[in-house]
C-alpha cells in the first residue's frame, strides 16, 4: 500500500534542499578570526620567518601578501569591543587601548604560486577590529 498524506519524494527534496543550503552558510564569523588571526599560546618556531610560513601552510591559508598573528588569550581580545577599546559605533570598529604581543607576515619576494614564503616580525602594538556581538570578527590593521 502506498503512503498516503504528504508526497513523501517532496519531504526528501525539501530535507536535501535544507542540508544544502547549510552547507552554504559561512562560517561563524568569530571562528574565522580565531583561525585567522590569533595563535595563543604562540607556536614554537626558531624565528620569524618559520614561523610565519609554517603557521599559514598549517591552517591552510591563501598566500596573501600579509597574515597577523595575535598572541593573546581570546577573552583578552573580546573585550577590545566593550571596556577594553574605543569604538565607532556606526561602524563597530574597535581601537585597543591595549598593546598586544603580534606577528605581523609579509609575503618574500622569492615566493612562488604554490610556495608562499614569509619574512615575519615580532612586535607589540596596538589593533583596530571590527566587532560584532560583543566578539572581534574581523581583523582591521594594527595601530
């Protein structure tokens, strides 16, 4: 006897639309500043350089001309978009009033396509972030 009610080849189209259509949602923009930007505790590296080519290969990211690494605890970093900063709210950019430990990476000009090779610099400085929620979600340069 054959099902009756809802036409169940329409439920499974619509089940198989909605898992589609998560898969096209991107990623948590808070998580993608994380993997992007912050590295605490700082990886061990024997210098800059190293390090700087060896974090981007190892979180699988595109060969840009410059990569940030922030070496501070996430917490430290959430609180430049309340107390710890001074924002723009119209924009919801947030200055550090607060230096943080970084690496800043600029792509070597020996790079390749394919081979991206890094010169690294250690410094502590001040950062601007755009906040959402409370939370950095992007990365807007250092002070």
């Amino acid at each position: 006897m054959a099902p009756r009610g809802p036409c169940p080849g329409l439920f499974l189209l619509l089940v198989l639309l909605a898992a589609g259509l998560a898969q096209l949602i991107p990623q948590d923009s808070y998580q993608k500043f994380l993997r992007e930007h912050v590295d605490f505790p700082k990886t061990n590296a024997t210098n800059a350089h190293r390090y700087c080519t060896t974090l981007v290969r190892r979180r699988g990211l595109p060969c840009n001309p410059t990569h940030t690494f922030i070496h501070a605890h996430p917490g430290q970093l959430n609180s430049i978009c309340g107390s710890g900063g001074a924002c723009e709210r119209r924009q919801y950019r947030c200055s550090s009033t607060a230096a943080y430990p970084l690496t800043t990476c600029l792509l070597a000009r020996s790079s390749r396509p394919g081979r991206c090779l890094y010169r690294g610099r250690a410094q502590t400085r001040r950062i601007r972030v755009r906040c959402r929620q409370w939370r950095p979600v992007h990365f807007e340069g250092v002070l």
